[in-house]
C-alpha cells in the first residue's frame, strides 16, 4: 500500500466514514484548489475538516507526512551512524543519525539535542533495539528531533521491521523533496557526463590527489550524468552516479569518452526505464532534483498484467 492509501484508510478510520468517501473528498478538495495540492495534502485537510489531528496519534513510518510537525513513531533501530562533530557560524555541535524501521518502512532520524545524542554515546541505545520517538518533525524525508522532542526505549519487538530502501510509484508531477521514488519514464534530454575523482579507500572526493582522511591518493575516476526523465504527467531533471549510469546501456569507454559519449547518446533518448532515488532540493540553483540510484527495465510482462488487470 503506498503512503497516500495508507493516509486516506487512517482518516476513515479515525472519522469513522469509509476509505471511498475519503477519496471523494480528497478528489473533491483537489478540484476546488484547481488541482494546486497534492494528494497527501488534499487528504490532511479533509481529516483536519473531519476533526482528524493525525499530529496527535502514533502513526507507521509510512505514514508520516512531509509537513508533520510532531510527528509520533515507534521502531527498531536497524541502522546507527556514528556521532559526527560539526561547526557551524562560530558553534559547535554534534548531530546523530539513525534508521528507524517498523513493519511499514523505515527512515532515517537525525538527533539535535545533546542529551539525546549522550544516551547514543553511552550505548543506552544500540543497533537492534526499539524505541519511542515524538514531538519530532518531518524535514526533507527524515524525522529532525530537537530538545523538544522525545526519545525512549520501547518494549515493542519489529520482527518484520523493513530494512531495504523503499521507493514509491508516484507520478513525476507530485514529486516532493524527501520522497523516496520510482518511477516508469522515458528519457527526453542528455547532458554531457562531468567527471570527478574519488580516494580509492574511503571513495570520498580528492582534490589534488588529497584525501582529508588519507593524504595522498591515486585517485579513481567517477562520472555523473545529469538527464531529463519523463513519465507524461510530468519532467524531472535527473542525476545518476557511476556503475548505474551504465544500466543506461553504455560501457566505461562511452561514459569517459565524451567523442564515444556524443556518438551515442541520441540513442539514449526515447529510452523508458524504471528509475528508483530520492527527490532532493539541489540548493545552488534552488530546483528539485531526481538523485537516481536504482535504474531497472521495463519488463513488458509485467506491463500487460497490470494492463489486463484492470480490464
Ligand atoms: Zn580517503
């Protein structure tokens, strides 16, 4: 069940009214404001109409909405990163980050507070274990928590806690930053692929063959490719990093070749493909950015069941 499914069941059910007279009225609101709002955010007004807070209710990670501002979950940690220092206008601080996973998703939570952050350090909470998260805000697809929120440990066991990304089949149009989506599009646009180079041990950027951690390196050469991808609701403009540029259906000559590359890359367009990442806000020129990093086939089976199906 993807995110908005699973919102429009929560209102029904909280309104006590079906999950259909929820989607009429999300269809209805959305004709109103001329089709301007999302889905998602057509459903939260219909249940803020409904008296539906769903701001005061623990909700699955799946459920949680882009703009929640105390947002409730429960889950497993299945992911911890360590403690990183960082300074900032003359203050320093130190931020946490964590995936918390519960059977409908997982997600990543970036800890604030100093307290929270020295219950991480002193291993009051480790990998594997369950805890409670509230009063948190949902920021770019990750759940921010500030001294205002909370943190404490749970009893409630996730044994089919989701681990693996997951990518939602959205239409281009809705894109919002934060989502993780898929998406079946073709390619309509190519650039030229920019190139840069990586330490071979810790695979970060080198400038100058100098690796902040390593000193000097030989460095690796890496590609990105920036392509405009279409689904026919809507265009996104696209960037994908080394190995998956390949699945594109080019070698390692023609992605660092840039003769080899323009020989080749008309052929790309047309090309429809399935294509998995995150919708990020590229913040140099303020416009929101598809980061790839899952490109599969179109497999027509699987195209005509779904086409029959709903004959
Ligand atoms: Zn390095």
């Amino acid at each position: 069940m993807d995110s908005y499914s699973r919102l429009v069941e929560r209102i029904a059910q909280s309104a006590g009214v079906s999950s259909d007279d929820i989607e009429r009225k999300v269809e209805a609101k959305r004709a109103k404001l001329s089709g301007l709002v999302s889905k998602e955010g057509a459903a939260q007004i219909v249940g803020a109409e409904l008296g539906v807070n769903l701001e005061k209710e623990r909700l699955k990670i799946a459920e949680l909405l882009p703009s929640m501002k105390r947002a409730h979950v429960c889950g497993k940690i299945v992911r911890l990163f360590p403690v990183r220092s960082y300074s900032k206008n003359g203050r320093e601080g130190k931020v946490a980050n964590f995936v918390l996973a519960d059977d409908s998703g997982n997600i990543r939570v970036v800890l604030w507070d100093a307290h929270h952050i020295s219950l991480l350090e002193a291993e009051e909470f480790k990998q594997g274990d369950s805890v409670e998260i509230s009063n948190a805000m949902m920021r770019n697809g990750e759940l921010h928590l500030s001294a205002f929120g909370d943190l404490k440990s749970s009893n409630e066991k996730f044994v089919n806690a989701v681990t693996e990304t997951v990518f939602h089949e959205k239409s281009l149009k809705d894109a919002q930053p934060g989502q993780k989506l898929q998406s079946r599009a073709f390619i309509v646009q190519v650039f030229e692929p920019r190139y840069f180079e990586v330490c071979p041990q810790c695979g970060k950027k080198v400038v100058e063959q100098q690796c902040n951690a390593h000193g000097k390196v030989e460095p690796q050469r890496r590609a990105l490719l920036n392509l405009v991808i279409d689904d026919g609701t809507g265009s996104l403009r696209s960037v994908i990093f080394g190995e998956q540029i390949l699945k594109l259906g080019l070698n390692q000559e023609e992605v660092f070749s840039l003769e080899l590359f323009n020989e080749k890359k008309n052929s790309l367009l047309g090309d429809e493909k399935i294509f998995s990442g995150n919708i990020r806000t590229n913040s140099l020129y303020n416009t929101t950015e598809f980061t790839i990093e899952l490109i599969q086939e179109v497999e027509p089976e699987k195209i005509l069941n779904e086409m029959n199906s709903r004959l």
